[in-house]
C-alpha cells in the first residue's frame, strides 16, 4: 500500500501578514471586550472603573464573612 503524500504547494499562493494578522485578532478582541461592557451598561464608565469596583467588592466580602466568623 502506497503512503498519499500532500501536496507541498497547497498553500503557496498565500502570503500570510503576521502584523496584520495579529491586529485583527487583537480589533477582535477589543470589539468583543466593548461590546462585553456595552451589554453590562459599564461602556461609558472612566478607565480603571472596573478594578475599583471589584477591590471595594472584595473588602466588601472580606469584611462581611469576618464578621459572621466572629
């Protein structure tokens, strides 16, 4: 039984661009982040709104389970 080998120039006609390709991914991905935001109404909220939220959030929790331990 004979082994099928590919053909070596399948993909030869193509130039691939890593820049370009990693910018699309990256638009992407920033697209998807927005439109995250955008659903949970946090699109229009100051840089760094998000980390301080979850900060007062955690101390929120901290301090609520230390004291029901107490």
């Amino acid at each position: 039984m004979s082994q099928k080998t590919p053909s070596q120039d399948l993909n030869s006609d193509i130039e691939w661009d890593l820049k370009e390709l990693q910018d699309s991914i990256k638009r992407s991905a920033e697209e998807q982040w927005d439109a995250l935001l955008d659903s949970t109404g946090q699109i229009d909220q100051p840089p760094g709104t998000a980390e301080m939220l979850w900060e007062a959030e955690k101390k929120r929790w901290k301090q609520q389970y230390d004291c029901e331990d107490s």
